[in-house]
C-alpha cells in the first residue's frame, strides 16, 4: 500500500509582521512577505482611504495618489463609499470601524458618507457622523435628510441616556446618617434594618423578618429659582459644543428650581429655548458656520437675567472674536459685578480638549469669569453644587 506523500505545509504569516504591513501597505511587503486572503481585504480597505494621503506617500508609507482607479497598484481603487462601509464592517471589530468612518469624513472630506442615503442607511451612528451631518445637511435633499434623522435620533438617544443619570445624581442630595420614615427603596438603610430587627431572626428558616424597616434621610436642598443661560457659538468648529449643549439643556430644562434658556450664535443670536425639549429637531434646525459676534450674544443673554445673584451665564466657544472685544469683556465685567456668575467654556463635548484664544480667554479671567473646560457631566455638578448653595445660604 502506498502512502501518499503531502508536501510541506506553508508556513502561516507572522501575525506581528502582518500588522506591521497592514500598517505601512505595499512597500513594506519585500520585509513582511505577501498577505493572507482575509489581511489583503483589510488591507485593500484600508488602502481606499489611506492611500489617498498625499503626506503618506512621500514618506513611502502606504500607496498614495488620488481617488483614480487604480494602475498597477499606485492610488486607491474606484470602490464606492458604499462598498467600502460594507467591507470594513465585515472586515474589522466595531471600535475600528469607528475609526475609519471618523478618519473618512474629518480627514479625507469623503462626504457621500453623509449626503448619500444609501450610504447612510448602512453607517454606524456616531458622534463624529452627527457632526458631519450637521456640518453639511444645507447639502441635504429631503431624502437624505430623512435618512440623516436616524444618526441624529440615535446619538441624541445615547447622549441622553449617559448623562441624565448624571444630571440625577448631581441635582440629589447626598444620605444623611439621620433616620427618615418616607420609605423609599433607593433610601433604605440595610445595616440598620438588620440590627433593628435581629430578635425576629427564625433559625429554622435562616432569615429575618423586617417588622420595622429603616431608611436614610437625604439632605434635600432647598432651590429656589435658579436662571441657567447657555450661550453656544455655533461657528463650525464648535459642532461637538453645539450638540453636546442641547443635549445638556434638555437633561436640566425639566429640574426643578432651574430655568434653563439655550441661545446660539455666530453673526447672529438665536434664542432655541422653545426647541430645549426635543434636542434633534433642535439640532435639525441648527446651521454651523459663518463669522462670530461673541458681544452680542454676551449682551442678549445679559437682557435674560431676572436675579443676577442665582444666575449663571456660560459662554462656550473658541473665543475668536470676530465683532467687538472691548464690548465683549465690558459686558462680562458687568455681569460679575452684578453678581452673576459667569463662566466661560472652551468645550464642551466628551473630550473637553479646549482649542481656543487664549488672549481673549485671559482677558475675560481677569475681570472675574473663570476659563477652563467642562464636560456636560461636570457643568451639571457645578450647576447643582452652585444651586444648592445659594439654597442653603438663605
């Protein structure tokens, strides 16, 4: 009987120097040997987007050129954007993906990610989409502006739901050691319920019977009414701002002892306190760019100040001023000597990494409205924190 003789089995590709290619493309191949079926597809993905990076190309990195289809290897082939939204998908984990269709639309400018809805329907909702979609719907026909709510409903949806626990825990008062008898769940005092009832214990059965429950007290703070005055450029680098900004009006609008206005400007002030209550027709609605008249929005909000002790004005933007900034510091100074506290935020998105001028930014400090950056989960806690105390101060 003959035994079949197999030849050497190839060998599998180092999956470190795989990266490596994956990472720097083509001319790195004669180092890395050749790519697996499933690497050359990420690859091949990677190489429409990347290969059209003009600064890549000249450090030989990966294959560079323009959006022709491809000769020989030189420029990224002529897939759509379609086609390539459905081969990264399968192609790479989610965070990836993320990556990619950020990199798509903030580097490479490839807009039919947000302006086709074919392409629309297949991408995954994030914040980095909403902005583009904010950035370009005046580009938008009514089919693809349908087709754009989804992103914003779906982001809008996931902002809400991380922050306004946020906001709860904020504008709650913390237990008290005290006892109370209002018997609320989230109030119950375990340990004391167990000490207060130890002689019903039942051995046989091995549990306690609770004849009398204990529960905490919370140090409920007294808020008299409060103004919350939100001024948001909307010029088009502040898109996160914008966003994140309706999104924290609506979690406050519904708060008791706090009246929160929304007012966004460029050239222009609009105040959207009526829309505060659906953040993506609010969003909808919003058209980013244009120049900047940061003392005019300062002065409209001034006009909105019923108490100027239990107010609180925050001015977010990058504090290029295009109108007047004698007028501008003149009107915060006011403000501060009235009693206003005013704060001037220099992001206000997830990240808070503030691009911002810093001159004007310390020109404002100085007559008394800090500067600094703010997450919409800490502009709660400090809305809470400065509304409680003036409370407590009566």
């Amino acid at each position: 009987m003959n035994t079949p003789v197999s030849g050497p089995t190839p060998a599998s590709p180092d999956p470190s120097l795989e990266r490596w290619r994956l990472i720097l493309g083509s001319p790195a191949e004669r180092c890395t040997g050749p790519l697996a079926a499933s690497a050359a597809a990420r690859d091949a993905a990677l190489d429409w987007l990347y290969g059209r990076d003009e600064d890549l190309r000249r450090r030989g990195v990966r294959r560079g050129g323009s959006a022709d289809s491809r000769e020989g290897g030189s420029g990224p082939s002529q897939l759509t954007a379609i086609d390539w939204l459905d081969d990264i998908h399968r192609l790479f984990p989610k965070e990836t993906v993320e990556r990619l269709e950020r990199d798509a639309v903030e580097q490479y400018g490839i807009d039919e990610i947000v302006t086709d809805p074919d392409v629309l329907a297949r991408v995954e909702p994030s914040q980095t989409l909403l902005r583009a979609v904010l950035r370009t719907k005046h580009l938008m026909n009514p089919q693809v502006l349908a087709a754009a709510r989804r992103i914003v409903e779906t982001v809008v949806r996931q902002l809400m739901e991380r922050l306004q626990p946020e906001v709860r825990r904020a504008f709650t008062g913390s237990r008290s050691r005290r006892p109370s008898r209002l018997p609320l769940g989230r109030d119950f005092d375990f340990r004391s319920t167990i000490r207060a009832n130890l002689a019903h214990y039942q051995p046989e059965e091995r549990r306690i019977l609770i004849q009398r429950p204990h529960f905490h007290s919370r140090t409920r703070r007294h808020l008299e009414q409060w103004q919350l005055v939100l001024l948001v450029d909307q010029s088009g680098s502040m898109a996160g701002s914008v966003i994140h900004s309706a999104v924290t009006a609506a979690c406050l609008w519904s708060l008791p002892g706090l009246k929160t206005h929304l007012v966004v400007f460029d050239t222009e002030v609009v105040d959207l306190t009526s829309q505060v209550t659906d953040p993506v027709e609010l969003l909808m609605g919003v058209q980013l760019g244009g120049g900047t008249d940061i003392a005019r929005a300062v002065d409209y909000g001034a006009s909105l100040v019923d108490n100027p002790r239990r107010t609180i004005v925050a001015l977010i933007s990058d504090f290029y001023e295009g109108g007047d900034p004698y007028r501008l510091v003149r009107t915060v100074r006011q403000l501060v000597e009235q009693g206003t506290t005013v704060l001037c935020l220099a992001a206000l998105d997830e990240d808070a990494d503030p691009v911002y001028d810093r001159d004007l930014a310390g020109r404002l400090a100085q007559v008394g409205a800090p500067v600094g950056a703010m997450t919409p989960g800490s502009l709660a806690e400090f809305v809470a924190e400065k509304v409680g105390r003036g409370g407590q101060g009566r």
